[in-house]
C-alpha cells in the first residue's frame, strides 16, 4: 500500500497531540474501542516476531488501592531524593491518574518466551523488554487516534505490583498504564507546562 500525504499528516498530529495523560474523566471506555486497542497492539514489532508482552487489565478494586498504596509509597520516597525547594515541587507535580482512570493495564514481558526461538536476543536480551515498550508505543498511539488519553505510570516497586496481581514469576513488569478519556487536550508536556522539564530537542550525530 502506497501511503499518501494525508496518512503523513495525521501521523505527525497523532504524534504531536500524544501526551502522557494524569487528568482523567471517569466515563467509561467503550469496550468496541478496547477491543481495538487490543488488537493494535498485535500490529507492534517485536525481535524474532517473539511478541514477549502479556497485557492484564486490572479491574479489581481491592487490587487497584493496593496498587495505589505502593505507588503513593513508592512518590513519597522518590520526593526525599530532592533537596527542600525541588521537593516542593516535586510533590506539586501530579504524576498518575490511577484514582481517576477508568482502564488500568499492567503491560508485563515474559523473559522465557519461547516464540521467536531466541532470534535476535542473543548478545542483547534486553530487546524483548524493548519489544514491549515497542507495543506499549503502538497501544498509546493508537489510543490516542481513538482520542483515549494514556498515561503511563513508572512510579511504582514492580515487584510488588507483580505480587498484587499475581504474575507468573518468569515475567517482568513493564509499564503500569491507565487509559481513558482526557480531562482536558494539550499538545504540550504536562512537565513543560508545571516548568519541570521544557522539550529539548535532540540531534542526530552523524560519524
């Protein structure tokens, strides 16, 4: 299939108007929508076509608070590294939807993965945890061009989240995500817009 200057075009808006989304309205995600979502991400790359992601939706409330708990735990720790003032705002910043969002996914990576018979992994077994975030990348665009926000949550011990919910010991928690519809639309990191970090833009080197 050749691609045109439309399909360019609402790439590069998908892609401007992708943000990592903490402000959530509580309606709900169509479970049409999910289901597409879900299909998305079989459409990711992944090294020797291993597809090393295992997707859990969480819908538990008990299993949510616990999750919550450890991220909350997990913020207050991760604040005591800054000196007084950064702290400040540090704790200003609002860095997770889980109280809001209607979707939480726990994205995980099976590191005995059998698929793909160990193509590509050989020096840099790395790349199948790499091969997840390649998926999770494919899921956050595409539900962004079902105008679902995605936020995605690294603030969180992995290994008790594994322990709540239960996770085979062979895989790895990747990405904690929450997905739902935008309090409000931006095409400016949310840190940009608190002043924590501005966009920087970086060079390709060439040798």
């Amino acid at each position: 299939m050749e691609l045109s200057d439309a399909h360019r075009s609402a790439l590069d808006d998908i892609l401007t108007w992708r943000r990592d989304v903490r402000h959530f309205l509580q309606d709900p995600v169509a479970a049409d929508v999910l289901a597409r979502l879900q299909r998305s991400m079989d459409h990711a790359p992944s090294v020797g076509n291993s597809r090393p992601w295992r997707v859990m939706q969480v819908d538990s409330p008990d299993r949510r608070a616990r999750i919550i708990e450890s991220f909350e735990a997990c913020n207050n720790a991760a604040a005591e590294a800054y000196a007084p003032e950064a702290r400040r705002d540090y704790l200003a910043l609002k860095l997770a939807g889980l109280r809001e969002a209607p979707v939480h996914l726990a994205v995980f990576t099976d590191l005995t993965v059998e698929e793909g018979r160990g193509l590509g992994r050989q020096t840099m077994p790395e790349v199948l945890s790499y091969s997840t975030v390649m998926a999770i990348h494919t899921l956050w665009l595409a539900a962004r061009a079902e105008n679902i926000g995605l936020g995605w949550v690294s603030i969180l011990d992995p290994v008790a989240v594994a322990a709540i919910l239960d996770a085979p010991p062979s895989w790895s928690l990747t990405g904690y995500l929450c997905l739902g519809h935008a309090e409000r639309i931006s095409d400016t990191p949310l840190l940009h817009e608190a002043g924590w970090q501005a966009d920087t833009t970086q060079p390709w080197i060439i040798r």
